[in-house]
C-alpha cells in the first residue's frame, strides 16, 4: 500500500515537473515573439538596447571597456546581455521566469487568489515591462520576494527564508544603485516588530541586511580602486537618469519631489487604487502591525525614492510593485476562509478594483505621456508606431558597408554599436585615442560621423561646419537624416 502512494505521488510530482517547464516554455515563446516582433520592426526600449551596447564594448571593444560590467552601472543587467546578446530571447526568458514564479507561489501559497496572478499576463505594466525592460521587471520580482521571504521568515521562524530574502534584497541593488536606500525601510520593519527581544531583532537584521552592506562594499571598493572615487558609479549612474526638468527639481527640493510624487499618483490613480482600498481593508480590520504597515509601504517609498534621488522617469509600468504587493498582502493577511475578522465585501472590493486596473490600463498607455507606451499599445492594436531603431541600423549598414576606422561619439548613436557587424573598428569617446583623433580625424581615422545640431555629441561641437556637409580634409560621403558621414583623406589602420 505504501508503495503505491509512493509510485502515485512521484507520478504527481513528474506530472507537475513537466507542467511547469511546459508552462516556462510557452509563456517564454510568447514574451520571445513579442518581443522579436517589435525589435525586427525597429522599436525597442533605448535603455535596454544601452545595456547590449554596454555588453558588446565590454566584451568585443578595443580595449574591452570593462567598467560596464560592475564598475559604473548597475552589473546584472548587461552581465544577462552578455550571456544572452539576443535582446529578445532575454525578455523572454527572464519574464517568463519572473510569471511562473509568481504563479508557482500563487499555487503554493496563496491558492485563494491565484487567479488574480493569472491576470497578470494582461496586466499592461507586466505586459510592457516582459516585452520590452527586463531589467525593471527583474528588479520588481526582486523587491516583491525580498518582502516576501521576510513575511514568511516571520511566519515560519524558519532562518532559511531569512538567507533568502536578505539575498534577493542584496541583489536588487545591482539593478538599481538606490535600493541601498530601501535597505533602511526593511531595517526599520525589522526593528519595530512586536514580540521579539531586542537581541533577536538585531541578530535577524545582520543576516538580511549583510548581502546588501557587502554588494556595496564591493561595488565601493571597485570604483575607489578603478576611479579613484568610491563614489564615482552613484554620481555616473544619476546621470543616467536625469534629463526631465521636473526630476532635476525634485532632486535639490523636497517640495518638489512631493508635488511630482503626488502627481505621478494621480496620473496612475486606477493603477494605485486596489493598493489604497486594500491598506484602508487592513487597517479597518486591525491585521497590519507595524512593521507589516512599513513593508506594505515599500511601492510608495520605492517610488518617492527614485524622485528624490534623480533616478526617475515617467512610465505606468512604476506601478506593477503596486498591484503585486496588493498580491502578496492577500496572500498573507487577507485570507477570508481563515479569519472572521474580515469583512468578505471587501474582500470582493479589492478583487473588483484589480480587474478594473486590468481593463482600463490599455487605455491609460494609449494616453500615456512615454512615447514608448503609447507606440506599444498601437502596435498591439495593429496602428502603425515610430521605428525609434530605424536610423541607426541604417547608420550602421553604412558602417558595415565601408572599410577603415570610423570615429563617432556614442552619446547619442550608441544603438549604432548594436547593429555594426565589426566594433572593432570603432573609436569611441572611451577609448585612449579618441580625443587626440577627434583634434585631427583627417589623418588618423578613415571616416567620421557626426550628428547635426546635437549638443551631446562631440563631433558637431568640434566641427560645427558638419551642418554645411563640411569638413576640412574630408570628403562629404553620406547623409542619413540628421547624421552626415564624412570620408577622411589619409586614415590608417591599427
């Protein structure tokens, strides 16, 4: 009898095994030909194509610019585009990991509502980032499930969740620099949980915080050791980010970080509101200690913190840790079978305002002030969108096309390096020899391409007579745009 409940649970078992790489594989085909689609069409996220860029002169540049993996920005992010060049199978692959992730959970633990999990796949913030920013979408399962271990550590007392979660939370900073700020929000939740000595609380603090005070040491000890400034990657990495006027702002005004908070809010009220009916749910029913009321406040510090600290920009997508934290807390503390305290209407609420968020996110891209959200949605919905990739490739097929070194600043045409076959023939700004070329391309480099009327780039500010199709000592070649290539008289090979 034994043997066959063991036989008839190891085939249980199998069969799930399969289910879930079959599901892995199909969920992954999707987000993989979505995700193909766009990028044969020209259109993709620029800070994903950054991160393949990034990875390409790491590995193929000369000399390989290694500081773009660890030593500047954030290193998981084009370590993934090393392994994996193919910017679409990425997407796939790690979106497709994060959803059934999530769904195994849901299965697992938090049967009641895993329905609402399933949703998700048309979720529009999970959708856009699985198609189109993995990176974003990594960092959300990384703050989703560093929470979640902790919960469950606090459920449990079992210590192997706690190694977990503090892994994740590590983690998460090499995504995104500022979460070494969120560090301190999970500290304090530590802290002023009830029922626990002061002695414990401190010693659970240690082992979840380690990984992250470690990631940081290092990433400290590298920059000071390469850039002579331990602080050199924050400074470099805000750069990254701060271009919208309104976030420049906030960085130096506290007031006007709130105002730009408060109305980044209001602009994805529909997206927040089963977050806030939720918190007023737990509240009403006395099931949020203090602690857990710090953790469930992570999406709105999350949030304020990218404002405050330069590294915001405006997309929908910031909301999803919303809807998943909305997920979790159901999960843990909201289930209706289990406890008399609540009140199952708002139960049937919370769930009514997440569908809701569901059906009117298509409309909240299509009106969305990101460019790219709204070339998303019109894609989706066979419009025609902007080719926001089409100039560079064609750059690069020119590039491609001809023999020699070819000088340009990456600034503004680093997709350029996505699509050009040999990176070894590029001078970019990285390199030794590129200012000294710059000063005199004539005789140093094969072909020059500058972007006219760009104040980013060096070449139109070296030579602004570019405009005319003029450069002393080159040959107009090629004009594709607002890019002009010229052809240099004596250029060499290295």
């Amino acid at each position: 009898m034994m043997k066959a409940d063991n036989s008839t649970s190891l085939s249980l078992s199998r069969k799930s095994i399969l289910f879930e790489v079959f599901l892995f594989l199909l969920v992954g085909s999707f987000f993989c030909a979505l995700s193909f689609y766009f990028y044969s069409n020209d259109f993709f996220h620029f800070r994903v194509v950054s991160y393949i860029e990034k990875a390409r002169l790491a590995i193929d540049g000369v000399p390989p610019r290694l500081e773009n993996i660890g030593f500047v920005y954030p290193p998981i992010p084009v370590l993934i585009c090393a392994i994996f060049p193919l910017v679409w199978f990425v997407q796939g692959f790690v979106s497709s990991l994060v959803f059934n992730s999530w769904l195994h959970l849901a299965r697992r633990d938090h049967s009641d509502y895993s329905f609402l999990y399933i949703l998700l796949l048309a979720y529009f913030p999970f959708l856009y980032l699985a198609v189109f920013r993995f990176d974003m979408l990594l960092l959300f399962f990384l703050l989703f499930f560093s929470t979640y271990f902790l919960m469950k550590y606090w459920q449990t007392d079992l210590s192997l969740y706690l190694f977990i979660g503090g892994f994740l939370l590590g983690l998460s900073f090499f995504l995104n620099f500022s979460m070494v700020y969120m560090a301190l929000v999970y500290g304090l939740a530590i802290l002023l949980k009830r029922g626990v000595s002061s002695k414990e609380k401190i010693g659970v603090l240690i082992v979840y915080l380690a990984p992250m005070l470690f990631f940081v040491l290092f990433t400290f000890f590298v920059n000071y050791i390469f850039r002579g400034d331990p602080f050199y990657f924050m400074k470099k990495y805000t750069l990254f980010y701060l271009q919208d006027p309104l976030v420049v702002r906030a960085k130096s005004s506290m007031l006007d970080a709130i105002v730009l908070f408060l109305d980044t809010l209001k602009s994805g009220l529909f997206l927040v509101l089963p977050y806030f009916i939720l918190l007023l749910a737990l509240v009403r029913a006395s099931l949020l200690s203090l602690s857990s009321f710090v953790l469930y406040m992570v999406p709105l510090l999350f949030l304020f913190l990218q404002i405050k600290c330069g590294m915001f920009f405006y997309s929908l997508s910031n909301f999803l840790p919303f809807l998943l934290f909305v997920l979790l807390f159901l999960g843990f503390l909201y289930n209706v079978r289990s406890s008399g305290r609540i009140n199952s209407i708002w139960a049937k609420i919370v769930v009514s305002s997440v569908v809701v968020s569901v059906l009117v996110a298509p409309g909240m891209y299509l009106s969305s002030i990101d460019k790219n959200e709204n070339n998303f949605v019109r894609a989706l919905f066979g419009e025609s969108f902007e080719q926001n990739l089409a100039l560079f490739r064609n750059v690069a097929d020119v590039i491609n096309g001809i023999d020699g070194l070819v000088l340009f600043d990456d600034e503004p045409l680093f997709p350029v390096v996505l699509f050009v076959s040999d990176i070894k023939r590029l001078v970019l700004p990285y390199q030794y020899e590129y200012y000294n070329f710059l000063m005199d391309p004539r005789s140093k480099v094969d072909y020059i391409i500058g972007v006219i009327d760009s104040p980013n780039d060096d070449v139109y500010r070296a030579f602004p007579e570019i405009k005319n199709h003029h450069l002393d000592g080159c040959k107009y070649y090629r004009r594709v745009e607002n890019v002009v290539i010229f052809k240099c008289n004596n250029g060499f090979t290295l």
